[in-house]
C-alpha cells in the first residue's frame, strides 16, 4: 500500500480549463513537496510546503497543505499545453531523508 | 553545469548480466538517492547514502548494491539482472528538505 495517494491518476483538458489535483494520505508528514516530470527526464521540483494550512502560489499554480498535514492540493487556472507532464507528491515525516512519493498525476492540456 | 548527472542514459543487456549505473552531483549536498520508477510511474526509494554512510536501505534484492566512493557521487550495481529489474533509475541529491533529481537511466533487460 502507498503512503500518499493521488488523484486522478489521469486527467485531459482543453487549454484555458481549470484543474486540482489532490495528494491524501493518513499519516501526517513535517512537509510535503510538488514535482512536474516530463518525458525522458527526472521530476523537477514545483514547491515545499511545511505548515499545516499553507497557501503557495507560483504564477498560475496554487498548492495548499492541509491543516493537519495529511493531505495537499495542486490548482491549476487556466491550463496552457506547457503545463502537460506527470505530476508527483511527496512528503517527509520526522526523518527528513526519507521521502514518499504519490501515484502521480498525468495531465494532458490539449490547446 | 548538470547539477545531477547518470551515466548511461540507456542501458540494454540479456539477463543474468551484471552492469553499474554512476550518478554524480556538483551541488555540495550531503545526501544522495537511487529510486526506481516502474511503467506506472511510481517512484519507489531504493537506497540513501548521508556523506558516504548507508543510511536507507529499502526492501531490495541483494543483487542490487550502491557504492558511494565521495560524497558527491553514488553508484548502483546490479548483479544476475532480472526481468523485473527493467524500469527508469533515478538518482537524486538533497540538502535535506526537497531533492534534485538526475535524468534517469532506462535499464532494459532482455
């Protein structure tokens, strides 16, 4: 069984269309990381968020840490065909060395 | 400058072979990663080295054997290659709270 799960496992759009991709689990991480991987390459890091409730914005992209640090979202607005890719989580627990990754997301934005 | 760099970025060979992927990181971290990502694309950590020492050893067949030689590089070596080893091996840095990850080298085996 996964630690972080996340859903949807797959999602198309048209660009210019809103999307949220959600990272749950029941344990409760001391932070949790987005990544963006495209093909052939390694996942590149999106953010870290670290307190429960936190808001991060990164130009169209908008995470949110739960409260209770179990679970985070990833909001898209206005999906362009350049944020097509797989999209990961991921979070710490007390050891910071250890990371567990999500099931992953992929996103096809269709212009 | 590749910040994380693997060698080879492809990698086909028969079973039973034995082969080395080298990963090498410019980035002064002190902890280094091996991941295997399988055709779902789940990321799976496999073994972390801090400064050299073993710290993350994960349940995985002792055919597979990491070597950090410095700090700034860490090598995976697999022995009486399998199937099942075919998949996307990443190696990855961190300074301690997110990771920076190399390009990936596709192991297949035939």
């Amino acid at each position: 069984t996964q630690l972080l799960e996340q859903s949807p496992q797959f999602l198309s759009i048209q660009e210019g269309e809103n999307l949220t991709v959600y990272c749950n689990s029941s344990s409760v991480f001391s932070s949790l990381q987005w990544y963006r991987q495209e093909p052939g390459e390694g996942p590149v890091l999106l953010v870290t968020v670290v307190t429960g409730g936190e808001v991060k914005k990164l130009k169209r992209l908008t995470f949110q840490f739960g409260d209770a640090r179990k679970d985070s979202s990833l909001h898209i607005t206005a999906a362009q065909p350049g944020d097509t890719g797989l999209y990961l989580c991921a979070g710490a627990r007390d050891n910071f060395n250890k990371f567990y990754f999500g099931s992953g997301t992929k996103l096809n934005v269709k212009p | 400058d590749t910040a994380v760099s693997q060698t080879p970025k492809y990698l086909v060979t028969q079973m039973g072979n034995d082969k080395s992927i080298k990963c090498e990181q410019n980035l002064g971290h002190d902890t280094m990663y091996w991941y295997k990502q399988d055709s779902k694309k789940f990321l799976k950590i496999m073994f972390s080295y801090n400064n050299k020492e073993l710290i993350i050893n994960e349940t995985v067949p002792n055919r597979f054997s990491p070597k950090s030689p410095d700090k700034a590089h860490l090598n995976l070596h697999i022995n009486s290659l399998e199937l099942g080893d075919s998949a996307v091996y990443f190696c990855a840095s961190s300074p301690g709270l997110v990771q920076f990850f190399g390009p990936g080298t596709r192991l297949t085996v035939l």
